[in-house]
C-alpha cells in the first residue's frame, strides 16, 4: 500500500476540523429544547428566560457596585 502523499495533509486536517465544528454546534443545538413563535408556552418560556437574566442582572450589580435600586443604575439610561 503506498503512502498517502504530504501534499493531502492540510486538506485531511481541514476537513476533520470542519468536522468537529459542526459536530460541537449539532450538540450545542441539540441542548435547546425546540421554540415556536405562537405557542403560549414557549412565549412565556422566553419570559421568564428574561425575567431570570434581569433579576441575575440586578444581584450582580448589588453585589459589585452596591447599586440596590434601578433608578440608581444608569446603564438603561445610557445612549
């Protein structure tokens, strides 16, 4: 069996790592369970999605910066 010519290494390695890229986003994807845009259950899934990320917001920004109150934080306001 002949050897596989040096010339073919970069393209071999090119493809295995396309590979694995796009296996790493399929397994990403897969994680997320599927959103419609008109179910009432998904909309208010994406919600309390918000909510959560705000009230995570808040106690961070309590926490560093000792901001307790949202007119004491001027982020929002920001242009």
């Amino acid at each position: 069996m002949p050897a596989t010519p040096i010339d073919l290494y970069p393209f071999v390695i090119a493809i295995l790592a396309v590979a694995i890229v796009a296996a790493a986003v399929e397994l990403r994807a897969s994680r997320h369970a599927p959103v419609c845009p008109r179910c009432a259950h998904c909309r208010f899934e994406a919600m309390e999605r918000k909510n959560r990320a705000e009230r995570e917001r808040r106690d961070l920004s309590k926490r560093l910066w000792g901001i307790d109150d949202v007119e004491d934080d001027d982020r929002t306001r920001r242009p």
